[in-house]
C-alpha cells in the first residue's frame, strides 16, 4: 500500500481554507484530513458537512478523510457522505452500535474506520475487523492540533500492524498527533501507512518542503 501524507486542515488558515487546501495538495499531499469536533466528545468546536461540501463545490477532487471526534455519529454520517467524504472514521466510544455505524458508512459509498485514542483498547476491532478500511490510532488526546507525539502510540502501531496483517483484509493504517519530520521514519517502521499532520505542514511556509522531507525521511 503506498504511504499517504494527509494534512490536517485544523492547522490551516480557515479565512482562505479552498487556497490551502489547493496549496497543499499542489504541494503533494495525498488525501486531505478533516477534523470534526462537537464541544461535547472533545473541548473543541470545528467544522461539519457544509465545510466539506464547499471543498467539493470549489473544486477539490483528493479523497477527504473525516474524522468524527463527535457523539453520537449516526446522524451526521449520511450528511457527511452526501457533502463528499471519502472515508469517515469515528471513535468506538462515541457510538451505541459500532457495527451499525460501520456497515452505514459503507452502504452511503464511503470508506469507513474506527480510531482509538492513546487509552482506548484495539479490542474493539475483534468483531469489526470485516467492516473497517481504515484503522486510525491518535497519538495525541484528541481536541488540538499542535501536540507532541505519545511515544505509547509506536507499540500500538506495531500492535495493530500485526492485526492488520493476520487478517488479510484491506486495511489502512493512519497515525494522529503530533507527526512531523523527526519521527516520521519510526512511525512508519512502526507500521503506519497514512500519516496525518497539521502543525507540521500549515506551520511552515514552504509546505512541498515539508512533504518532500517526510517523504525523503521515509525513503531512508
Ligand atoms: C487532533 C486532530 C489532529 C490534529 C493533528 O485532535 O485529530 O488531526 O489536527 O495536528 P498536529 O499534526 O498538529 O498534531
Ligand atoms: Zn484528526
């Protein structure tokens, strides 16, 4: 599976979102990260479905990558698939009927996922594995961008890495909080394959540096 950089749009400039989010992927990135957050599942309050749409609408063709840091999720899941989203992944606690949220999402045409904070136990997955395309472990508690990376998150990888494998099922593997140029090399040997990061990339000037360096970083 090729390796994503998928850029956290929390960390762009909102007044000028359609510009970054075209700056960034002109820059190289792969997918585009979309923070989602309620106030009530994390202290912070964001962007929902008519964010998403208006990237659609101006223009972005990149998959889009919804992460839901929301409760409940059932309801905002159809809008999410009706403004564009590609994959939309959700946190276990936040849902009453994970495999119904699950099996939703991918009736609606989107790829699905579960993401797991730095506590959260990867036995959720045991009885979903079938219905999951996306496995995301937050290395960071989620709410901010511009955390330091958990080093915890690097056994869980190679935790879930393991499981992935022993499945045989299609499934990728991103990595939340705090990545940037230092550590990218060992979060991928650790197992990742999609690597989101905010802070990192919108924090700098020159954003197809930044790339260019994780992806050089990875190359090693
Ligand atoms: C945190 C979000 C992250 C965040 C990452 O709750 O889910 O996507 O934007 O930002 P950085 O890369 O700055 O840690
Ligand atoms: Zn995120």
């Amino acid at each position: 599976m090729a390796d994503l950089i998928a850029p956290s749009i929390l960390s762009a400039d909102f007044a000028r979102l359609g510009e970054e989010v075209d700056n960034v992927l002109k820059a190289g990135a792969d997918i585009v990260h979309f923070d989602v957050m309620d106030n009530h599942f994390v202290p912070n309050l964001t962007i929902g479905p008519l964010v998403c749409d208006a990237l659609r609408k101006h223009g972005v063709t990149a998959p889009i990558d919804v992460h839901l840091m929301i409760e409940p999720v059932d309801r905002i899941i159809p809008d999410f698939a009706k403004a564009g989203a590609s994959y939309i992944t959700f946190h276990p606690e936040a849902s009453r009927h994970i495999d119904r949220s699950l099996q939703m999402i991918r009736d609606l045409g989107c790829k699905s996922g579960l993401v797991f904070n730095p506590a959260t136990p990867l036995s959720y997955l045991e009885h979903v594995l079938d219905k999951v395309d996306m496995i995301l472990l937050m290395s960071v508690n989620p709410g901010f961008g511009g955390q330091s990376f958990l080093p915890s998150a690097l056994p869980k990888l190679r935790q879930a890495r393991q499981i992935i494998d022993d499945s045989g099922f299609d499934i990728r593997l991103e990595i939340d909080g705090g990545v940037n140029t230092s550590n990218i090399r060992e979060i991928k040997a650790a197992g990742a394959d999609t690597f989101v990061a905010g802070s990192a990339i919108f924090g700098k000037p020159d954003y197809k540096a930044v790339i260019d360096e994780m992806r050089a970083e990875m190359a090693k």
